[in-house]
C-alpha cells in the first residue's frame, strides 16, 4: 500500500497540464512521452535477438 502512495507523489496530477498541438491533433505531453516510451521498447524487442543455449548441429 506505501508504494503507490510514494509513486503518486512523484508526480503532480493536479497541476496545468501542457499540451503538444499538430494540426488537428491535440495531446498532452504525459500521454507522447508514454507512447514515445512504448514504440521504443517495441523497437527493440524486434532489434534484440533472442537468447540462445548453443548452436545445435544435425
């Protein structure tokens, strides 16, 4: 229960939020900065190989 409680105060949610406007689209930067975060770890989970035990030979 203490860790969401530590977590929450790290970051003001009741504060004015600032805003990224291109065009038509409209969004906050908390929200570019998570979709930032989630295309860089979708980049890197097909950029690392895999982990392998060994070569097997037939």
């Amino acid at each position: 229960m203490v860790i969401p409680v530590l977590l929450a105060a790290l970051v003001d949610l009741n504060g004015r939020q600032h805003y990224i406007q291109w065009g038509v689209i409209q969004i906050t930067v908390a929200n570019a900065v998570i979709i930032g975060l989630m295309v860089l770890v979708f980049v890197l989970a097909i950029l690392v190989p895999f982990p392998s035990h060994g070569r097997r030979r037939s």
